[in-house]
C-alpha cells in the first residue's frame, strides 16, 4: 500500500450573523495549524454566494497528523466556540484524488 497524503475538507455554516467571528476565529488557526508536523497545506475559503458557508481543504503525510491535529489546544478551543459560532458540527470528508 502506497503512503499518500490524507486530504480532508470540513464544512462549516456560521449562525446568521456570527460570519465575522467564524472568520477571526478560523484564521487564527491557520498559522499555528501550518506550523505542525505533518501539515503539508492548509486553507480556510468563504463562500462568495453565501457568506454563512466556509470550507477548509487541508492535506496532511498521514491519518496520525491529522488525529494529532485535532487535540491541539486551539482546535479543542474553535470546537467548543463552534457550539455558539456554527447552525451544526463541522462536517470532515476525506478525499482521494481522481488522478
């Protein structure tokens, strides 16, 4: 079996309202995020038909950086500030690439 890079997206859909807050909140995760082992790229994208929307795409060497990713204490914080920022949970799908 052939080591690929883990690409995972989530989706989030900000309470009507906390657009703002949902984006100062997902930024301040980007530059920590990218500091860690494993992280090959992530990025963080806000819908230009719904301002509510945004969608990460992140890829990272394997599914242990990706569960190491989640216990870091600014990600732990953003699900927690996610019970009053979001409609819903975030929604992660892993990908595999069509080529």
């Amino acid at each position: 079996m052939q080591n690929k890079p883990v690409i995972a997206t989530a989706r989030l859909i900000a309470k009507p309202g906390m657009e703002e807050r949902v984006k100062f909140a997902l930024k301040s995760l980007i530059g920590p995020t990218r500091k860690e082992k494993g992280c090959i790229s992530y990025n963080f994208y806000q819908s230009t038909y719904d301002s509510r929307l945004f969608i990460s795409h992140e890829v990272w060497e394997s599914h242990q950086a990706f569960a190491e990713h989640l216990e870091t204490p600014y990600i732990i914080t953003m699900q927690e500030q996610g019970e009053h920022l979001l409609v819903q949970p975030l929604e992660v799908m892993f990908l595999d690439s069509l080529d």
